[in-house]
C-alpha cells in the first residue's frame, strides 16, 4: 500500500498551481495597469503638445497683416505690410495665426501685451489666415503650423522662429535678443 494520501497529494499539488495561476493573473493585471498608466500619460503629452499649435499652415492657410495693430484687430495686405517693414530698417516679429485655434488666440493677446514696449523698436507684422496675400507671404517662410513666429533682423534675415503659443516671459526674451542683434 501506498505510504502517502492519494487525496492529500492532489489537494496540495492542486492549491499550489492554484496559488501559482493567482500570481500569474496578478503580475498580468498589474502589468496592464502600468501599460494604461502609460498610454494614458502619453496621450495627455501629445495632447498637449498638439493643443500649441493647430492647423497645418501655408498651403491650407491663407493670411492678411498689418503693421503695428494688435494682431487680435490687425487686417491688411502682408506682402505689402511686411515689404513696409523691411523698409524701415529695423527688426521685424512676424507672426502667421489665425482667429480661431486656441494656441493662436493665446498667442496674440500675448503679443497685444508686449506690443508697446517694444515700440520703435521691432515692427510687428501680424498675418491673418484669410486671404491671398498672406498666403503669397507664407510660402517665402517654410513652416507647417500655425501659430509660427518668426523673428527678423534688421536686414530682413530669419535669426529665430518658434511654432505654437507661447507665455509672455518667453516673447520678451525673444524680442530682447531680436533688438540685441
């Protein structure tokens, strides 16, 4: 006769792959919480980083400008606006936005705040996304997205851009190093 407990044996066998299948089923649920984790804090990064700029640009977007005006108000010819600025010799902040994607809203009350400290010195030349001008004006500047930034020396040479919205802080350091040059 057999020493051991037939029964017995398979009762503690069954509870260990019991107990083995209750550790597998944790590490996969764990494992699946991290990968939710994961994807959720990765669609939260490019979710925000697609809310700082918005539509593809030049060739969807058309443009008017303006020199001076707060870009929120500012509509006139860009190619001529920005010829204008080239003109008086002196930097220029060129800003391609439209009036209705959020990271160009942001961006243009931002400018409206800046624009009279920086008077005399830099010519704002803002471009609406509407009409044929602007679009002329897009294409001499290679970007894809709205709102774009480009800040010009005095002799009408590109030294910086910047696409998307940014804060105040960081246009008056842009401007700063634009009428340093």
């Amino acid at each position: 006769m057999p020493d051991g407990n037939p029964e017995g044996d398979r009762h503690v066998s069954d509870s260990r792959s019991a107990s083995k299948v209750k550790r597998q089923i944790g590490v996969i649920v764990a494992a699946l919480i991290v990968l939710v984790f994961g994807v959720l804090i990765v669609a939260k990064a490019g979710s925000t980083e697609a809310a700082k700029v918005c539509a593809p640009a030049p060739a969807t977007q058309q443009a008017s400008a303006d020199i001076g005006g707060p870009p929120a108000e500012s509509h006139a010819d860009a190619v001529a606006a920005y010829d204008a600025a080239l003109k008086t010799g002196k930097p220029i902040y060129l800003l391609f936005h439209s009036l209705s994607c959020a990271p160009c809203i942001e961006i243009s009350a931002v400018v409206d705040k800046v624009i009279s400290a920086y008077e005399g010195k830099i010519v704002f030349v803002n471009a609406i996304s509407d009409d044929e001008p602007s679009q002329r004006l897009a294409e001499q500047f290679k970007f894809q997205y709205i709102p774009q930034s480009f800040f010009i020396d005095a002799k009408g040479n590109v030294v910086d851009s910047f696409t998307g919205a940014m804060d105040e802080t960081a246009m008056r350091a842009y401007l700063d190093r634009l009428v340093a040059q």
